[in-house]
C-alpha cells in the first residue's frame, strides 16, 4: 500500500521523467481495467494487458517529448555509450572488514527484513492455490544473495511478490525464467539505460499499483472480520516508513514507527488479533519479544546496538530522532513493553477466576489453516470448472 500502492500513483502524477502525467496515468487505467475489470482480456485473451499498456505508454511518451526532442534524444544517446559487453566482476574483498564493523546491523535487520518478506510471499503463492516449501525458498534466496554480493550486487533477492497477481494473468514458471534470462543480457550487455531512456519509469507504475494493493486486498480477506481493525492498524503502521522515508518527515513518533516497521507491524497486528480474541497469555508472549528487539534496538532506534548512555537511551541516536537522549529509544520503551505484558498477565488470571470472558473458541491456527485449504480447495474447483468450459468449446471448434 505504500511503496507498491500510493508511491507509484505519485510517481505518476509526479512525472519526473516524461514531464507529462498522462504518459503514466494512461498505462495504469489500462493495466487497472485489465487485472480488476476484465481479468487479463483486455484486447482478447492473446494480447498481453501490460504489453498494450507499455506500447501506449510508448508512444504518448513520444508525443510529449516532442517540445523537447533535443533534449531527449540527447539522454538516449548517453545511453547508448553504455551498450556492449560488460561481463562478471568482482568487488575488492579488502573492504570487507570495515564494510563488515560499520553494516552489519543493517545487513541482520534487512536479513531478517527479507526472511518475513520471503515467508510472506510464501504464504501469499498458497492463497492462490501454490504450495511451496517455505525452507527451499529461503535457502535459494540465501544462495542467490550470495552469489550476488560476491559479483557486486548490493541488493538481496527475496521471492517475487506479484505471484497473487501474475497467476490469474496466465503466467507461469516460464515467466520467472524469461524474466531472469531477460535481466541477464540486459546486465551483461548494458541495455538497462536505453531502456530507461525510452520507456520512463511512470509507464510501469501501474502494475505496482495492482501488485500492492492485491496484497493489501488478499490480507484482509484472509482474516475474521473482529480481525479488521487490528489488521489495518498493522497495514497503517507501515506508512510510517514511507512518511520519513518517501516524505522524510522530521515527526518523532513516526521515525520511532518507522525504525523496524515491518516488525512492529507483524507484532502489533498479531498481539491486537490476540486482544481480540481474548487470547491474554499470547499477548503478553508478543509483548515479551517488542521488549526484547527494543533491547537490542531491532525497533524504535536507527540501528542495532546494546549500548546505553547514562539516561537510559540507546547510544548514538539523537541525530536521527532530533533529540537530546531522553529514554527513547531505551529504557521508556521497555518499561512501557514490560507493564504491557505484566497487564496481559493479569488480564488472563483475571480471566481464569472467572472475572474476565473466556478466550475465543475459535483457535487462530486452525482458522488459519482452514483458510489456506479453502483457498487451495476454490482454485482447484475454479480449474475443473474452467476445463469443464472449455472441453466443449474446444470439440466444437476442432472435433
């Protein structure tokens, strides 16, 4: 919703490269009919609805670069220079002891980034009827990340999150092996500006805008409706990250959001379902690991570190928060994690002497496991149905 969803509309309407909105706002109506409103048949079943969208794209690119074709001509013929051969390389391996003191907090933080967003997309393959094994996952996005940064890649892989989306479209594993063979010759030969160069970077906004709030959507229709709020509110969290990030707003309360968001999105949204649902003990559980990643600065503070100063707060990060140390991040926050845990505690004795409601009857896990087989049991269903549909159609025509 945030970086797939409202960024790319911004970027949109922004226009930094065509300098002329419609050469992105175009694409996207075509590609938001395409997915939401006739299923990938916009112009029939045989042409692709990202295809049409990218050659309209195209050509009102042209059209507006007319008033400045110079100086559009002239960026392509930068782009060009970097045409030909550039083969594998190899980082200078003496860095890494000083690349390994100063990064490695922010190395273990999107590591572990990357380990949520790789089970996610895991989770989100079986709601369309895909069963993957969550560990081969992880240990070919391990590999390819290796791989990688030992010929220069700064970037981890993770699996790709438009599975929910590209699946309906008709796509394949024969798309991922297209894609990674395209993006290959594109690397090793220097294709990448020109491409830049012609297509601008709004004309693709559109599937990101589909692919982000495809997610979004699937999330909450995978839960319970008492779970909405608490679902949202985790979904909310996340905009935190893009306000200081995207907009880099200077409000403290969203920085200390933003530090860690994913984690203090997953644990908020699951400690609030358990609130629900009256689940006391489970709460307290998650409020015992806010505590410990406040501890060793996981969320709340810019980057990993155990060392406190004389108030309490985690060392070196007043700059970032645009304070003089006042317990935040530190010691105000574990406090705060700790009571809530010890309220939660209280809540389930309370609980069991009979003062407060019993707990849901309904476990979560088995509602979540309900859910993923229901969702593998209606793609199934939707399969046979389509071949039932299209037996007939293909014995009229060939039989």
């Amino acid at each position: 919703m945030t970086y797939l969803g409202v960024g790319p509309i911004a970027g949109i309407l922004e226009s930094h490269e065509a300098h002329n909105p419609i050469v992105g706002f175009l694409p996207f109506l075509i590609i938001f009919v395409g997915f939401y409103g006739t299923r990938d048949k916009f112009c029939g079943k045989n042409l692709p609805t990202v295809g049409i969208a990218v050659l309209v794209g195209f050509l009102l690119n042209l059209l507006a670069q007319t008033a400045q074709w110079d100086k559009h001509s002239n960026k392509i013929d930068k782009a060009t220079t970097f045409l030909g051969w550039n083969g594998l390389s190899v980082p200078d391996f003496s860095h890494m002891s000083t690349a390994a003191t100063e990064y490695s907090s922010i190395v273990i933080c999107l590591a572990m980034q990357n380990f949520i967003g790789t089970y996610s997309c895991n989770i989100s393959a079986r709601r369309v009827g895909d069963r993957y094994s969550p560990m081969e996952s992880m240990i070919v996005d391990s590999l390819g990340s290796m791989i990688g940064a030992l010929l220069g890649s700064p970037y981890g892989t993770t699996i790709y999150i438009g599975h929910v989306v590209y699946k309906p479209m008709g796509a394949t594993r024969g798309y991922s092996l297209l894609n990674s063979l395209l993006w290959l010759v594109f690397g090793l030969f220097g294709i990448h500006a020109v491409v830049d160069a012609i297509l601008p970077h709004e004309i693709f906004g559109g599937v990101l805008v589909v692919i982000g709030f495809a997610m979004a959507s699937q999330t909450i229709e995978s839960v319970p409706k008492r779970w909405y709020p608490a679902t949202l509110i985790g979904l909310a969290i996340m905009f935190s990250e893009f306000i200081v990030g995207g907009m880099s707003s200077p409000n403290m309360g969203m920085r200390f959001l933003a530090s860690g968001h994913l984690f203090i999105s997953l644990f908020y949204t699951f400690l609030l379902m358990m609130l629900t649902d009256r689940w006391f003990l489970a709460a307290a559980g998650v409020f015992i690991a806010l505590f410990v990643f406040s501890f060793v600065g996981l969320i709340h503070a810019q980057k990993l570190s155990v060392e406190y100063d004389q108030h309490g707060g985690i060392k070196d990060q007043n700059a970032y928060f645009g304070q003089t140390s006042s317990g935040m991040p530190g010691w105000k926050f574990l406090v705060t994690y700790a009571v809530s845990a010890a309220f939660c505690a209280i809540l389930h004795l309370f609980q069991r002497w009979g003062f407060v409601e019993a707990a849901e009857a309904e476990d979560y896990r088995i509602l979540q496991l309900e859910a993923e087989t229901k969702s593998e049991e209606t793609v199934v269903h939707a399969a046979e149905h389509g071949a039932k549909v299209a037996e007939p159609m293909t014995t009229t025509r060939f039989g």
